[in-house]
C-alpha cells in the first residue's frame, strides 16, 4: 500500500507517494507515514496524537471515517491511502 501526499503535505515530506509495509490498519499506517516522514506529525496530527480536523484522509477514495471504521478500518497490500491539506482559493 502507499500513501498519496498532496500540495504542503508532500512539500513537508519532499514527496507525493511513500510506500507502507506491514500495517493492518489506517492508522497503523499513519503511524509508518510519520515514523518514515516526522516533518509531516506537526502538518497533520494534533497535540493529542490525533488526526487534524482539517486534513482530508482517503482510503481507495473513501473517506473511512464515515465510509468505514476510522483509524481502525483495515487494509491491504495495493490500497492507497491519501491525504490532503486544507485548500483555498477563488
């Protein structure tokens, strides 16, 4: 599986896609992310260790905190997880 970085998020982590190896869950492999990339713990975690209100997550384009299990939904060699910034514009 890998993760997808977009605009700041992949400037922060000097890349748009890492790979995850061994995570059965979303957050396990948040957890891979920011072990691999810690620029990135400030840009998308909160204080607490939690997910940053404004940062989007998908999971194989599904937002899994209403589509599945949170942190907790499970995944699988090929899936992509992405995460996006807080975008404005005109």
């Amino acid at each position: 599986m890998h993760w997808r970085l977009f605009a700041t998020l992949s400037e922060a982590a000097d890349t748009d896609r890492v790979p995850v190896e061994d995570a059965d869950t979303v957050g396990e492999a948040l957890d891979a992310l920011v072990a691999t990339h810690p620029d990135l713990e400030a840009e998308i975690l909160d204080e607490d260790g939690s997910l940053q209100e404004h940062i989007r997550l998908l999971h194989d384009g599904s937002d899994p905190f209403r589509a599945g299990e949170g942190l907790s939904t499970p995944v699988e060699d090929g899936d992509e997880l992405a995460l996006f910034p807080p975008v404005s514009g005109g």
